[in-house]
C-alpha cells in the first residue's frame, strides 16, 4: 500500500517553531499573551478594511459569540446556508433559535438570492422576521456578496458572514471575511492555514470585538474578585497557538497559491474527459480554492470514483450533505430549489492540501483516469 494521500492535511512552513519556542521561553503558555495579539494585528494587516479581529478557540465558538452579539435568543429565527458544514447551523441551536435553511445557486454553489428574499418575505408573512443571516463562502468561492447583502440591507437583518474556508479568497479585490457586520474565520486542522484548532471574529464595529473578547473570557467584569454580571464561555486563544498562526500568516500567499494550483492541476488533466465539470470564477471572483470539487455525471460515478482512489489510500469526500438533509435538522423550515441536492450527489472533493507533491497530484489524476478507462 503507497503512503496516505489526505484531503487537506495541515502544512507547516517551520517559521512557526520560533514562535512557539518563543512562548516556552518567556513561560506563555496562559491562554493569552503576546502573540495573541499579534496574530490578531498579522489578519488585520492582512485583510485590511479597517477591520477588528478577536482571535478565538475555534470557528464555531465565533459564530456562537457571533450569534449572541446579534442578540439572537430562544425562539428566533436565523437563517443559513444549507450547503454548508454543521459548524455554521449548530450555534443557532444552541442559542434556542430555529435555523431556516436556503438553497444553492449554480454559479458559486452559495445561497441562492432568489430563495432567501423568499424565504424572508415567507417568514414576515408569519410574524417571524429572521433575526440573523448566516452566508458561506463554500470552498473558498465568495458567494455573491452585492446580493445578499442589498437583500440582508433592504430587510434591516445583520449578515454573519462564515469565511471559515476561505482566508485568502476575495470579491472585487476585497478580501473574504470583511464583507459581514460579523465574519468569521476558522483555523482547524484541515483550513487553508491552521493554528491546530482556532477561528478568528472580524469585525469593523470595536465595540463588537470588545465584547467579543469579553464574553470569550468568562464575562469577568472589571473587578479585584472574580465578578459577573452576565454569563460567559471560555473561548479565547491560547499563545501558544497563536504562535503558531502567526508563522502560518508568514506563508498564507504561498499557501492560496499552491491550492490554486492544485485545481489547475486537476482541471488540466481532465479537460479531455467529458464526464468531469469544475466550477470557475464568476468575473470578480477570486477563490484560494481551499478544496478542489469537481461534479460528476451521477451519484454512481461519484462513488465509483470515490471508491476506488480509497482503495488507493487516497482521501476523497462528497460535497457537503446539505442541511436540509441532516436528521438532526429533519423539521426545520426550508426553502429549496434542488441544486444543493444535486451537487450532493454528484459532486467530489479531491486531494488539495497546498503540501501535495507532483507525485501525489500525478496518482491522484492517474487513479481517475484509470477508473474512467475501465
């Protein structure tokens, strides 16, 4: 058996060991510290925008605090991509609100406008205004930022903007994770650059990030004895973490470079194969291709493939399941226009870690083209 070829495997680029070492050396290993700060200024440079960042123990904990800085509470309404993670829909729930999921369109595989302003009008129209929308840039491809946002502004509803796959993409030469009145971004094993686990909340509002990091930091009002007057979540990054993100920050344009790639790779050496689409960029669009997914003719084909490059011991995944189809979400409020469904069933994340050798690019395609000679 060759060795593993992973999905999205974390790559280290050894500018991250100084940093580390830095903390054992000045003995920060407490959840906070210097380089907490620092990483938080390293996304702000990088992102620009006049934007806020609070660094944070996961991406899901941002949405969380997100969700919680929007006022979202038991018996709201939140509306979310359906196409997405469960990380994006699980905060509702935790709030006691109720997700309401929407479907895709084509050219992004994002949330459809057309269902959302629906899904709006449909849920005013039964005394329930959403109180949040949650919008995913899938994959790293922005999903159509001057719609959703005319529809979020024209119904006075706040967009959470879930950027968690796609640091280093962008929408008319503006970076991802700057366009929501809170966005988020995830630093998990498997993201585009990773801080083992790790997310960050962006926000051009500083009056959001500091109570952000308030309540990422049990809520301890300004006392000499523990004191609160509001409960709070243990949330905050560690330095020693934080080290590590800040030599991650060092290579991100190498790492959004290499994932490109990769999905050049793949669509050059399946242009000839007709059974084989990828999704390209809209005009304007510019995605770090964080996962490179192609679509196939049939939910058959997709797991013959599938199948067959595991037996390979190459890691493959199915698009997202939809939310709509989750059990866990079964009697949630949906809007649907069966595209999401579609690309469940047809579609298929490839190898794209930006650490993937030629040699490993090279199995992978030539796995496939066997699969499609036999």
């Amino acid at each position: 058996m060759e060795s593993k070829i992973w999905l999205s495997s974390p790559h280290m680029s050894g500018k991250e060991q100084s940093y580390v070492n830095n903390a054992f050396e000045t003995n920060w290993i407490a959840p906070l510290g210097p380089h907490v700060n620092g990483f938080e200024s390293d996304i702000q440079n990088y992102l620009k925008q006049g934007i806020h960042v609070a660094a944070l123990s996961s991406g899901t904990a941002v949405i969380h605090l997100g969700l919680i800085l929007m006022d979202v509470g038991l018996g709201d309404e939140v509306i979310c991509q359906s196409k997405t993670f469960s990380a994006s829909a699980n905060p509702i729930v935790y709030q006691g609100a109720t997700p309401i999921f929407i479907d895709s369109e084509k050219e992004t595989w994002n949330m459809c406008p057309e269902q959302l302003e629906i899904a709006i009008k449909d849920r005013i129209s039964k005394g329930k205004k959403p109180k949040a929308i949650i919008s995913v840039h899938l994959y790293g491809m922005p999903y159509k930022v001057d719609e959703i946002h005319k529809i979020a502004k024209a119904y006075d509803i706040p967009v959470l903007e879930d950027s968690a796959e796609a640091l280093g993409s962008s929408y008319k030469s503006i970076k991802c994770g700057t366009f929501g009145d809170i966005s988020v971004l995830s630093f998990n094993g498997n993201k585009i650059i990773t801080t083992s686990g790790g997310g960050a909340l962006v926000t051009k509002d500083i009056k959001l990030k500091e109570k952000a990091v308030f309540l990422a930091t049990q809520s301890r009002d300004k006392a000499v004895e523990y004191l609160h007057s509001s409960i709070g979540y243990n949330y905050r990054l560690s330095n020693v973490l934080a080290g590590i993100g800040r030599g991650q920050m060092e290579v991100i344009d190498d790492r959004v470079a290499a994932r490109r790639a990769n999905f050049e790779h793949y669509k050059e050496s399946f242009k000839n194969i007709e059974e084989l689409k990828f999704i390209d960029e809209p005009e304007g669009y510019h995605s770090n291709r964080w996962l490179s997914c192609m679509l196939t003719p049939s939910a058959d084909i997709r797991e013959g493939i599938r199948t067959s490059l595991e037996a390979l011991n190459i890691e493959t995944r199915p698009l997202w399941k939809p939310m709509h189809q989750q059990p866990v979400f079964k009697d949630a409020p949906k809007y649907l226009n069966g595209i999401s469904d579609d690309l469940f069933e047809k579609g298929l994340c490839l190898p794209s870690g930006s650490n993937l050798t030629e040699d490993e690019l090279n199995r992978v395609t030539s796995a496939i083209k066997t699969y499609f000679r036999a």
